[in-house]
C-alpha cells in the first residue's frame, strides 16, 4: 500500500478513536511505518494540498476532511474484521438481554411465590453463584426463631453465604418435581431446624433452583402446591 494512503488510513482510525487531531510521532509511534517523523510530515503535506486531511490549529495535528473519509469508506475501511466484530458485539448483548429478561422473570415469580407463603423465598440466578432471597423477616417472625436467636443467627448466616447456600441446592437429589427435605435432610447442619421445598426451573435457556424455605412447622401441602403454580409462570 502506498504510504500516503497508509498514512491517511492511520489518520481516519486514529481520529475515529480519539476525536483529537493526530500528529506525526502518534503515526509512527502507533502504526509502526518505518519512517521518521520528519517524512510523515512531508506525506501529511501532500494529503493536505489534495483535500485529503486538513490543520485546524497552529502545530496541531490533521484530521481528515470530507474527502477522505469518502476514500476511507470506498478503499480503505476493513469491512471484513468490522462484520466479525459487530456479528460478536450483537451476539454478546443477545445474550445479555436473554439473561436480564430471564433474571427479570425469575424476579417477577419469586415476589408472586413470597407473597403467597409465610416463609422466606430463595433462587439461584443465572450467572451468578450465590442465591437470593425475598421475606427474610417472614422466618424471623416464626415463634421457633423468637425463642432460639441463636437458632435463627446460623440460618440468617448460612443465607448470607450464599455460595454455600447454593452449593448445597446443587447437591441436593432435586429435579423438576417439586421436592420436599425435613431437617437434616437439607444438608446442612446450622439448618437443620428448617425445611426446604424446592424445584429445578428452566427458563428461556437458563437453570436455576426455586424454593420455599421455613421452620419444620410449616405448611407443606400449601407450599408444595404455590411453589408447582409459580414453577408453571416460568415454564
């Protein structure tokens, strides 16, 4: 390619970028042409007198002018690495808007499921390790956790560590019935005063779990049957 015109292609991309007029040593510092600055100048010169780039201050750089971009656009521009990059940008966010519309449903479902129960409500979310929680202060409530503090103080704190919390669901024997585990058969020791209801959900390509979590003295059949309704909204 003729230098010149490798030259005004460094301009274009480069002013594209910054919006800040480009000089000679930012051309040879960034572009790797093997000449001095002092040979640039000369070349930026020649574009200049034919329309090409022009000066807009005193000892600034060049920016390009109509022309050249309209000879960018037509000769120079790398239309081929432009479709690999927008065909990846486009399928990035695709799959960050599945994922917000899928977390959005999920969000949605799970204030449906915990307004409908008197226990605390759980979801592990796409992309994400931890679980969450809605009604929290629903299990605190229980007359079990109002006479043993310290009972309540290692749920609230196996919540808190939702990683653990969440790992626990993954060992779990669950599948997309809705199952229920008594005590000691949640897995987990500073819990065992709590039963967990749950159910595996798919959701616009994204798994997850969703439950109901509470003291043993809850209403199981209740539970079970508005966990199955509030599985179908995402199904």
């Amino acid at each position: 390619m003729d230098r010149q015109i490798q030259i005004l292609q460094a301009i274009v991309e480069q002013f594209i970028k910054t919006a800040e007029p480009v000089g000679s040593k930012t051309i040879v510092v960034r572009f790797n042409l093997n000449v001095s600055p002092a040979t640039i100048r000369n070349d930026m010169a020649a574009l200049e007198k034919q329309g090409l780039i022009f000066q807009p201050h005193t000892s600034a750089g060049r920016v390009p002018t109509e022309q050249g971009y309209r000879l960018f656009v037509d000769q120079l521009a790398d239309y081929k690495k432009a479709q690999k990059i927008a065909k990846t940008t486009i399928a990035h966010l695709i799959e960050q808007n599945q994922a917000h519309k899928a977390k959005q449903k999920l969000y949605d479902a799970m204030n449906i499921l915990s307004q409908a129960v008197e226990n605390l409500c759980f979801a592990t979310v796409p992309d994400n390790e931890r679980a969450f929680f809605l009604g929290t202060s629903k299990i605190l409530r229980n007359q079990e956790f109002l006479n043993k503090p310290m009972q309540a103080s290692q749920v609230i704190e196996v919540l808190e560590k939702g990683t653990r919390f969440r790992n626990t669901l993954d060992h779990l024997d669950t599948d997309n019935t809705v199952k229920i585990f008594i005590g000691k058969e949640n897995l987990i020791k500073e819990i065992e005063s709590c039963s967990i209801i749950v159910t595996k959900y798919e959701l616009d390509g994204y798994s997850g779990h969703i439950g109901v979590l509470g003291p043993t003295r809850m209403r199981y059949a209740y539970n079970k049957a508005v966990l199955e309704e509030v599985k179908k909204l995402l199904n």
